[in-house]
C-alpha cells in the first residue's frame, strides 16, 4: 500500500504524541512493505533529510502561528497528496478535517485519528472552541474512517455524534534504567523525585502539582518537564510558583535523559483531565513508575488498578503523594501490574497491526 502521514509536525519525532505515532508506526509499515510518506512542517526541521527510516519525507511550510501551524501546513500537504495516488490519506487532529473535503469528493480513503477533545483546552478562546467542536463533527461525514485513541474518544462520538469508530490506541517501549548518572547535571538521584511531563497548560495541571508537592515533608524533588511553545499567564505563574526543590528543566528532547528521568523517579504525576491515551502515561507505566492520575476516564482507561487516582484539588494529590511516601513496600506490586498492561495491550507492534488492517480495509472499500 501507499500510504500519506499527515497532519504531525513531521519525524524524527522530537515532540508529542502524533509525531511520536507517526515515526514508530511508519517505520513499521515500511518494514511490512509498504510505501510510507510522512509530510513534515519546515519551520520545525532545519536539516531536512529526504528520508528517515525507510519514510520518504515532503517538507511544506507551516504558519508559526498558534491557531494557524497545523491546519496552514495540512492545507499544503493535502493538496500536494492530491497528485501522488496515495492509497490511504492518514490524518492526525480532527482540527485538520475541513481541509479534507476535496479529497473526499475526488475519492480518497481518508482515515482521522480525532485527538483528543481540543475544545476543552484552556489555551483557545471562544471562536477556536467553536471551530473544533464543528471540525469534531465534519471529521465524522468527511473520514471514510475516524479512529479514537481511547475507549472514552470513542464513546464521546458515539454519544455526541452517533458516530462509530475504529480504537486504536498509542504504544510504548519497555523501558529500563541504563545511564542514571545522566541524572546529575539535573542535580537529581534516583528515586529522589516526583515526576511529571507534560505542557504547561492548565487542563494538565502542572501548577496543582507543585502546590501539593509544596504540602508536603519530604526531602525529594519535583521536577516538571515541559512548557509551551507560546507564552502564557499560566506558564508565567508555574515559574512563580517554582523554587527551591521544584526543578523546571524545560522541554526535554534526549531521549536517553528522559528515559532515566522516568525510570528513576520516586513516583510519576499525570494530571491531563484533557484528551485520550495519553503518550506520557503510557511511557510512565512502561518504565515501572509508581503513577498517581488524576480520575477523569482517560486515565483509568489506560491505568485502570495499576495506579491511584486523585481528584483535582491540592489537597487530594498532596495526600496521595504522601501516601506514597509513607507506604514505598507498596508500590512495587503497581509498577509491576503496569508493566504488564502495557505488554499486552500497548506494544508499538501491535498498534502497527491495528493501524495495517485499518488501511487494507479502507483500500479495499470495507465498512466504508
């Protein structure tokens, strides 16, 4: 099959989820055989190689605007896929799907993984929220397939949009500790910190974390990986808020570094109410992290009785941290039931799978 990756910012993947799918699926793909395109925005690459792990690579440019960098560079890949026989169009982001109309009415086989519920998002004004609430239902009449990355994704469109679709969630890699002294530059030890990864955007709750890591005694850090690629007030009040032994490193893109800051933390926070299978939580249960999420559906779907859970208030993740603390014989009996949730169910080879048969139905014209 021939097959277009659009609508990331591109690979080698250095940021998010999407990315991070489309690199490790599309090499997958060209190793079953296929013809794999990933089209890749030319404000976040200055070198540009022509191919990357067996991928052909179309670099377009992009707006570096924050409501027009996705939708301007999808625009310009799905006009260039146009000409090129792609058997399936694969998009990410139903922000993407009034751009696939045309392609639609010239009889492509456009599959839409929808994201999350972007709506929700603190970040968008009211006039954004609006658009992706509307582009959540054309990528329902538009995609000849959407897939939802969550059984809770798939439900909301169900509910919302009377709309079925194809689960598939994210994957992740096995992890293990293999260079802790990568640590020390950070000024950290293992198991001296709490964890948490994510942008600084309020529906993740970095600023909650550090005010219930800040109730508590203990001599561990909290390090906060992360930030936002615009300037925010919220952002602003999470360096306010930070000092002392709140470590704000920044955006992280060794891979080594973060796979020891994963697997040497004491205890790893998810916080994003916002969203399906979430990359990070993922990683976090494939590096043996003793988790504490928050309870919204997204993470007990992913984390079901492998964790705890905490609802969103200062006080109740303050008393969760400090359960961990005080119960570390514990904690090991999660980890261990993590790991095996993510063996099962979210290996990046059976994901590939998911996404192979998908397209071979889509190619040949199956529950169209």
């Amino acid at each position: 099959m021939k097959i277009a990756l659009i609508g990331t910012r591109g690979v080698p993947a250095s940021y998010g989820g999407f990315e991070t799918c489309a690199e490790e699926v599309g090499k997958r793909l060209v190793k079953r055989g296929h013809d794999v395109t990933v089209y890749c925005r030319k404000g976040y690459y200055a070198e540009r190689l022509p191919a990357y792990m067996g991928m052909n690579l179309v670099y377009l440019p992009n707006l570096r605007f924050k409501s027009l960098d996705t939708i301007s560079h999808t625009f310009l890949s799905v006009l260039h896929a146009l000409g090129c026989g792609y058997d399936v169009l694969m998009v990410f982001n139903a922000a993407n799907s009034p751009i696939l109309l045309l392609p639609r009415i010239l009889g492509n086989k456009i599959a839409i993984n929808t994201d999350g519920l972007e709506w929700k998002r603190g970040k968008w004004g009211a006039v954004a929220r609006r658009y992706y609430k509307f582009s959540e239902w054309f990528s329902t009449k538009v995609a000849s397939r959407i897939i939802a990355d969550s059984p809770g994704i798939r439900q909301y469109y169900r509910e919302n949009y009377g709309a079925e679709s194809s689960y598939i969630a994210y994957g992740a890699y096995i992890s293990e500790s293999r260079r802790p002294e990568l640590l020390k530059p950070l000024g950290l030890e293992p198991g001296g910190y709490f964890l948490q990864i994510t942008r600084f955007e309020p529906e993740n709750n970095p600023l909650l974390t550090i005010r219930a890591f800040k109730k508590l005694t203990t001599d561990k850090k909290l390090v906060l990986v992360g930030g936002v690629p615009y300037r925010s007030d919220y952002s602003m009040q999470i360096a306010s808020a930070a000092g002392g032994d709140v470590i704000l490193p920044g955006f992280i893109y060794e891979k080594e570094v973060l796979n020891e800051l994963w697997c040497n933390c004491y205890a790893y926070i998810h916080g994003n109410e916002v969203g399906g299978t979430n990359p990070a939580l993922l990683q976090s249960m494939a590096s043996s992290c003793f988790t504490i999420a928050i309870d919204v559906a997204f993470s007990r779907d992913v984390l079901r009785n492998s964790g705890v859970y905490y609802s969103k208030s200062v006080d109740s993740l303050a008393e969760k941290m400090k359960w961990a603390l005080e119960h570390p014989a514990e904690l090991s009996g999660y980890k261990k039931s993590a790991m095996e949730l993510i063996r099962k169910y979210y290996s990046w080879d059976t994901i590939t799978e998911q996404y192979e048969t998908l397209f071979r139905e889509l190619r040949d014209g199956q529950g169209i």
